[in-house]
C-alpha cells in the first residue's frame, strides 16, 4: 500500500488527503453527535441547529463567500503573488464584516427578535465568522496548490479541539444553559485556532488593500451573492422554519436527520474541491472526453454511497442519537438523494465558473431557493416537518437540472457544442436513486429485506471492480 501511493501523483495525493480531511472535519462533528444529543435536550439541540444556521446565513453577507467560487481564478491571475491576493481578499472580508456588525449594533434590538438571538451570542457568531474566513481563504489556496500536510494538521486541530472542550464544559455546569455553552464554548476555541491562520495570512501578504482585486473580487462575487443566499436557504431554512412553525424540539429532531443524511457530503464535497482544479487543468488542455468518464465514475459511485447510507438509515439513528429522535429515519432517503443533487450541480458550476458565468448560477440558485421557502412553508403547514426533506429533494432536482442546463448552453457557445458529460448516466442514475429512496421508506420495518438489498450492491460491485480498480489507476496518473 505504501509503495501504490508513493506513485500517485501529487494531485491524487492532494485529493486523497483533502478528502480524509473533509472527513476528519465531519466527522468529528458526526461522532460528536451521539454525546450532544445525550447531553442536550431536543429543544436545546434544535437551539444549537438553529444557532448554526444563522451563522451560515449571515457569514454569506459577511464574507461575499469570497474564498470560494472565483477564488480559483484569482489564483490563476495572481499567480505570481498568491500571498498577497489572500492578504487582500482576507483585509476586503474584514471591512465587510464589521460594516454588518455597525448595522448590527445600531439596531440591535430588532436584529435579536429576528434572529431570535441574544446580543452576546450574536457578537460571538461575528467573532467566528471573521476568524473562520481567514482559515476558508488559506485552506482554498493549500487545495489549489495541491498542499496537503499542514492543511491535514490543523483539520485535526480545528476538528477535535472545539468538540472536545465542548463536552467538557457542557459536562461540568448547569445542564439548563447546555445550548449556550455548546456555543460559545465551540466558538471560542474555533476562533483562537483560526485567528493564528488569520493573522499568518496579513502577515505574509502584507497587504489590507488592494483596489484592482477588491474590485475585480467584490463584484464577481457580489453577482454570486444570489446564488450563495440561495444555496444557503436550500440548506438551512427548512431548520429556521420549523423551529418558527413547530417548535425547536421538532428543528433538533429534524436537525439530526439532516446531520445523518448528510455525512456522505464531506465525500462529495472533497471529492469536487479536487475535481474543480483538475477540470480546470482539463478544459485548458481541451481534453474533454477525459472529463466525461472521469465524470460518470463519481456519479454512480456517488449514488452507490448514498443507497449504502439509506440502506442502514435506522441503524444510524440509533446509534447517532437513540431512540427519541426514532421518528428523524423517514427523513434521511428524501435528504440523503438530495445530496447527489447537490453533486451535480457542483460539478456542472465547475464550468460556469471556469467560463465566469456567474449570472446562470445565480438563476438557477434563485428560483431553487424561492422555491424551497414556499414549499417548506405549506408542506409544514399542511403535512408537518417532516414534509421538509421532500420539499429540500425537489428544490435540488430542479436545481441540478437548471445548471444542467446553463452548462449545456456554455458548452455551445465557447466549445461548439461538445457535450462535456454523458446526460443519459447521469440522469438515469438519479431516477434509480430517487425510485430506491422513497420506496426505502416502505420497506425499513423490514430489515431481512434490507440486508439482502446491500448484498445485491455487494455482489454488482465485486462484479465491477476491473471497471474500479481501473479508473482508480487512472485517478492516480492525474
């Protein structure tokens, strides 16, 4: 094993690495899960999730999600100072923050009834999202360069450290204040380990501001913005909206169903945080059918995960959180085949952002998010939370097909035409998909039937592991 990877490539390499650390960063926070949900009550835990989404929400406005999307471009243009471009991006997230943090202030009463927030807990959510942006915007220059060893050590860090003294305190004092110590106390010690990476990133770049890239990146990004607002609203508003519609007891149950469905996405994610570069590469070398096969692999092998992960989705429950949150197994089949949808359109944006098309992301994000909102809003009213899972699922349907779309129409103005990936798998694999989740939903009384489910996919992957093992092969030559 040792001898097979010191021939892989520094790209394989890279992406076998920022893969295990998307995995040491989820799942920590999922091994986690099992000791906060017994530690906390629903109502607390739905508190936490709650908290949670807030922060992603209001770090979109915060940071412009400056360290993703076109940061790969800036990286291209700025080849030759990378340092200083990080610097720049880092100094352009800090005035943009604290502009939103003087709104805050001068109206802080308000904010906390919308937020449903109070004012400590909102300076502390300031607090991590500035110093966790200097770690997003270092850690997106490590990936790109294809540097893995420091990246891997501060995953670790940043991954144990805040759950560890989390359980700690929480364990020591009054368990009526669970969710604000779980909070405070995980942002605490995020914030001291990202703030050592925030000031690395001044200190090399030596540079606050930078007109050309403040321009350049706070207008590409600022046309992104729609698309991040509703991407974030795909993830977390079913959460808000529960909480405010049925309570926060039924948003921590939820919330923990999402948690599970939703483990395979550090897969996903890894796995598109390597392949955006390499396409990148590809598309530049004009080396299109390379794409489309590489491409069909990650779909099904996606796929095969997620009818892995519905298969065992009461086991997981159980273990994860225990018998009380028993009613959270209906929503992982819906939440998890929402997870290859969300592949797809990661993928597909690859090529929108390569070509910088930002306003077909942000269409389709928009009617994606609109959407979401409307149906979570009478699927809750009329059939109960639990009606959130379906509602997240049809969104992102819709969303992978209109950036199918939008990268199709790309495809025929700048490659004449050239079909990047192969429509008829993928298509065909998420109607499968889809077909076996919800007819899982029937069929999880009866675990005999589960098992010889999973020894079927055993059976066809033992079958298929020449087809495997070779694009494994050709995934280290990259």
């Amino acid at each position: 094993m040792i001898g097979e990877y010191n021939k892989l490539s520094t790209p394989a390499k890279a992406a076998l690495w920022f893969t295990v650390c998307g995995i040491i960063q989820k799942g920590i926070s999922f091994i986690t899960v099992p000791i906060f949900t017994r530690l906390l009550t629903t109502t607390q835990y739905g508190e936490v999730s709650v908290y949670n989404s807030w922060v992603g929400l209001l770090s979109i406005f915060c940071t412009l999600n400056l360290f993703l999307g076109g940061f790969n471009n800036g990286m291209m243009e700025y080849e030759g100072n990378r340092s200083q471009y990080v610097s720049a991006i880092q100094g352009l997230i800090t005035s943009i923050s604290f502009f939103f943090l003087m709104v805050y202030l001068l109206a802080h009463d308000f904010w906390n009834r919308l937020l449903g927030i109070k004012t400590g807990l909102v300076l502390v959510m300031f607090m991590e999202i500035l110093t966790t942006a200097g770690l997003s915007l270092w850690s997106s220059r490590e990936r790109y360069e294809f540097r893995y060893k420091k990246l891997v050590k501060i995953t670790i860090i940043n991954a144990v450290l805040p759950s560890f003294f989390s359980i700690i305190v929480i364990s020591l004092v009054d368990k009526s204040y669970g969710a604000e110590i779980k909070i405070v106390t995980n942002a605490i010690i995020t914030s001291i380990i990202c703030a050592c990476i925030y000031v690395s990133n001044f200190k090399k770049g030596k540079s606050y501001f930078n007109k050309d890239i403040w321009k350049v990146s706070f207008l590409f990004n600022l046309t992104l913005l729609p698309h991040y607002l509703s991407t974030m609203i795909l993830n977390q508003a079913d959460r808000i909206m529960i909480s405010r519609m049925v309570g926060d007891s039924e948003a921590g149950i939820y919330s923990v169903a999402y948690s599970a469905a939703m483990i395979l996405n550090v897969v996903v994610s890894a796995v598109n945080n390597s392949f955006a570069p390499w396409i990148y590469e590809r598309l530049k070398e004009s080396n299109y059918k390379l794409i489309e096969n590489t491409a069909n692999i990650l779909f099904i092998g996606a796929a095969m995960l997620l009818v892995m992960l519905i298969v065992f989705a009461p086991e997981v429950i159980i273990i994860l959180a225990g018998s009380k949150y028993e009613s959270a197994v209906m929503i992982i089949p819906s939440v998890a085949s929402s997870l290859y949808f969300i592949f797809m359109y990661q993928i597909f944006a690859n090529v929108e952002f390569y070509f910088k098309k930002n306003k077909f992301i942000a269409y389709a994000s928009v009617v994606g998010g609109v959407l979401n909102v409307i149906l979570n809003y009478f699927g809750i009213k009329w059939i109960g939370y639990m009606a959130a899972g379906y509602t997240t699922l049809i969104c992102y349907v819709i969303f992978g097909i209109a950036h199918f779309y939008f990268m199709n129409r790309i495809c025929k103005t700048y490659l004449q035409g050239i079909k990047l990936f192969d429509s008829k798998i993928i298509f065909l694999t998420a109607f499968l998909l889809v077909f076996f989740a919800v007819s899982m939903t029937f069929l999880y009384k009866y675990a005999v039937v589960r098992y010889a489910i999973l020894f079927i996919i055993c059976i066809v992957v033992s079958c298929s592991r020449k087809k495997i093992c070779k694009f494994l092969f050709q995934f280290k030559r990259m």
